[in-house]
C-alpha cells in the first residue's frame, strides 16, 4: 500500500491486514473510507489510510501486530459520535482506522452480580435492550445511543442524561477487555466476576480516549430499574439561575439546561409545537423517581416526550452549520452567570448553550450562522472564540475537560498531566494509538 500525498509508502500493508482479518474488512477506497475519516460535526477530516474492522479479540491484536511493524498509527473507532475530534486520524493517509462495529456481542449476564458481557462495538441502546429483556437498566444513555458504543463510551467515559443520579461510565464499568499497544490482550472481563487478580484495566482504560489501549469488551453493571415509573417534565424559567432552586430534591435522575433560542432551534428543526403555552426565557427538563417538588405558581408540562426537546439539539444545532463545541465542567451555581456572558464573549457569532445542570457540565456551541451549511465558516474566528470562552470557564472556576474527552479540541488547552504522559510512555512507548489525542506528546 502506498500513501498519496507523498506520504512514505507501506509496502504489503494491505495484504497483512488482509491476513489479519479477512480481505473484506480492510477498506481502502476513499469513498466508502472517508465516512470513517470525517467526525460527526464535520469539524475534522482526513482519509484514513485504511480502515480495519476485526471480528474478533484475536483479530484486533493480529490488526495491531501489523500495524506496530509497519509503524503506523492507529485510531481506534467506535460509532463515530465522539464531538471532539478523537475518533478520526490527523493527516491524510497517515492512520489505520480500526472500527469495533463488528464486535457486537451482547452477553452473557451474570444474574449473581447483575453484570453484562458486552462487545466494545454493542451500541448502547443493545446494551438497554438487553437489560430490559431481564427487568434491569443500564445507567448511562445518551441522545446518541443508536450509534455510540460501549467501547466509544468506555474510552471518553461518557457522562450523559442521568449521570446526575446514576452516575457516569466509569461506575458502571467493573471489568474491560483489551489490546495492548504490541498486540498483548489483557483481561479482567471473562471467568468469574468475583474472581480478580489483576491490576484493575477498568478504571485505567475509562476516559483513554484511545490512547492506551483497544478496548475490545467490557462487563458492565446493571441496575434494578426505578421502584416507580419516574416522572418527567419541562420547566419554563424566568432565568436559569431560577433553575438551581429546583435541583435540591429527592430522587432526581437528571437535570437539563435549556434556553429558549435553543429550544425554538429545535421546534423548528424537528417540527415540535412549543411545549408550554407561553414562551419562557429558559428551561430545566427534570426527570424525578418520585413525586417532583416545584413552586405552586410554575408554568410546567409533564409528559416523557418532553425529552425530544433536549435530544434533538445536537442535531438541530448542526443544521447551522460547522459548531465550534466545547463541552466544559462549571460549578453548578457558576452556569447561569457563565450562560448569560458567553454571548458578548463569542461576538460576532452565534452561540446555543445547553446541558446536564445538575452535573455543571455546559455544551457550548459557537456558530458562524453567517456562513450556513455546506458553506466554509470562519475558522481563525471562531479559533480565536475558542480561546475566550476557554477564559470565561477559568474566570468562573470550571474546568475545559468534561464528558466528552480531550480529543483533539481540547489538547492546547490542557496542561502537561504527569500521570497520563507516564502511563503513555510506558504503555505505548512508541506512540502508535492515537497520536496527538489526549495529550500533545505522541
Ligand atoms: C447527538 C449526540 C449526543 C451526545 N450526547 C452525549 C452525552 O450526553 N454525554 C456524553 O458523554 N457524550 C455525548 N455525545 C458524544 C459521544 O456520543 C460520546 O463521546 C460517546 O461516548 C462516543 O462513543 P462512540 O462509540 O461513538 O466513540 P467514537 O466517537 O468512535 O470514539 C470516541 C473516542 O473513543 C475512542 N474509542 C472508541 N472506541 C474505542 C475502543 N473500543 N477502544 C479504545 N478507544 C476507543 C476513539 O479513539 C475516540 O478517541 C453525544 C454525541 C452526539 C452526536
């Protein structure tokens, strides 16, 4: 295989990695190869050199073997819905994409400990299913469930809608399966889960970003569902500091911010009514394993279709065009005063923030509305955006790194972790998973 761009050649790539997984699962041709090189924003783009897609364990290490000989890159990819660049190469022809969706396996459960087997390449709505199947739930969903998977949400430790009273990925994950950076499969998910001798792969692998290791499978833990159905409804605001006051209560799951250009966005995009009858300046979606407690005179509808409204953001916001996404951590009481100045900080662009209130984790969306979709917006612009409500966060005491990762997004923004520069140095000492994610070394 030769790299264009005058990229060194890899001779007898392909037909190693042919013979690592079967001729059918190493893609090359850019047209079907570029969907795998370009992220769910669009923000970043590069042909992969070629994509690889192992059916099994053996063949993720077979698939890194060739690669670590031939000194190429790899970018482990799950369902591509990661929001900060991590999951697709940097420089045309320069990565193997190595895509999980074929590790799907659902299963087996064990009922002692309530945990699940699953693929790193399940979704995680195969996840809900199967808990379902058996009266159980799995904590951590999110509006991309149809196509994120356990792997995608293992390696950015995925927060999502009800991390608030469930808790994120990383408490749920209590083993992983994986391939190290020389092809060496570790492992703490198979046999008995009481029985561990290793170190604990789980909590060193949640949030990697891909850096460290393939993630190949992972025993996940189920929950009993709610005692009763729980109660979901959409709050209209006077202010969001008018939503802190409804945060303090028993039972709450989740707790979503939004504001009303943010919501007309959506009614329009998605065709939804407005939900309350009159229009309020924002709104909290609170879902409640209980009875909810609200002030007598607030303008509420209660109904579980409400959600559409939170999870149809994303994808109304990307018919603006290219977001600029920051997905920042804040001290809860700092959101509203931090909301109500991003838009004199972002000028001249437009900005739709939203997020998981009770958590403090705002996602911050800058768009050049000026240059609308399938038009180039202005990206030293919106660069140097960035770079200001990266200032507003510390001014408010938040931090730029929260559920969504590190990514490429965020890496000159983050400072020289010690810890994680070591476990690179020492895992991957050759720098071929991930490069440049995460954290600037290689
Ligand atoms: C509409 C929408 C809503 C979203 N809502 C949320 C939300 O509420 N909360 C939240 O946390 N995120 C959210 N996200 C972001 C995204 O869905 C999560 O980051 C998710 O965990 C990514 O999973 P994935 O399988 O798509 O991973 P990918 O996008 O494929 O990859 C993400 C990162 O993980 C690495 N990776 C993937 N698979 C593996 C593996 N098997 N082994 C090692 N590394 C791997 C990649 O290299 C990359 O760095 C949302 C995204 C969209 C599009």
């Amino acid at each position: 295989m030769t790299a264009p761009d005058g990229d060194p050649p890899v001779p007898g790539l392909r037909s190693r990695l042919a013979a690592a997984v079967g001729p059918d699962h190493v893609l090359t041709d850019p047209a079907v190869t570029m969907s795998y090189g370009t992220d769910w924003t669009g923000r970043w783009r590069a042909r992969p050199l070629a994509v690889v897609r192992p059916g099994s364990t053996a063949e993720v290490a077979a698939t890194i073997r060739v690669c670590a000989d031939a000194g190429v890159p790899v970018v482990p990819q799950g369902g591509n819905t990661g929001l900060v660049g991590g999951s697709v190469p940097r420089g045309d022809g320069r990565m193997v994409v190595l895509s999980t969706r074929r590790l799907a396996t659902v299963g087996p459960l064990d009922r002692g400990t309530r945990s699940l087997v699953v693929g790193a390449g399940a979704s995680l709505s195969d996840v809900h299913r199967a808990a379902a199947r058996v009266g159980l739930r799995y904590a951590v969903d999110l509006a991309a469930r149809d196509s994120a998977t356990v792997g995608g949400t293992v390696a950015t430790n995925a927060a999502g809608l009800r991390a608030l009273g469930l808790g994120d990925t990383r408490r749920q994950v209590v083993g992983v399966e994986a391939v190290l950076a020389d092809g060496t499969v570790v492992d703490d998910v198979t046999g008995p889960p009481a029985g561990r001798d290793g170190f604990p792969l789980a909590g060193l692998l949640c949030g990697s970003e891909g850096t460290l290791a393939v993630i190949t499978a992972a025993r996940l833990r189920l929950g009993a569902p709610p005692a009763v159905p729980p109660v979901t409804l959409l709050v209209g605001l006077a202010s969001p500091a008018d939503a802190l006051a409804l945060l303090d209560q028993p039972g709450l799951t989740a707790a979503e911010l939004l504001l009303r250009p943010g919501l007309e966005l959506v009614c329009r995009v998605g065709g939804l009514p407005d939900p309350l009858p009159r229009a309020w300046p924002a709104y909290l979606l609170l879902e409640v394993e209980g009875e909810p407690v609200l002030p007598d005179d607030v303008d509420a509808v209660v109904d579980p279709r409400v959600w559409a409204y939170r999870e149809g953001m994303t994808d109304a916001i990307a018919t603006l065009g290219i977001p600029h996404k920051l997905d920042v951590a804040l001290p809860v009481d700092a959101v509203p005063a931090f909301v109500a100045e991003l838009p004199a900080v972002v000028t001249p662009f437009a900005v739709h923030p939203f997020g998981h209130l009770g958590v403090g984790n705002v996602h911050v969306n800058v768009v050049d509305v000026g240059s609308g979709p399938g038009r180039d917006p202005d990206r030293a612009g919106l660069d140097a955006v960035d770079e200001r409500v990266v200032r507003l966060v510390h001014r408010h005491g938040g931090a730029v790194a929260a559920e969504h990762g590190i990514g490429v997004a965020k890496v000159q923004w983050v400072g020289p972790d010690p810890v994680r520069t070591r476990l690179k140095r020492a895992l991957d000492p050759a720098g071929l998973l991930n490069p440049g994610v995460a954290t600037s070394m290689r």
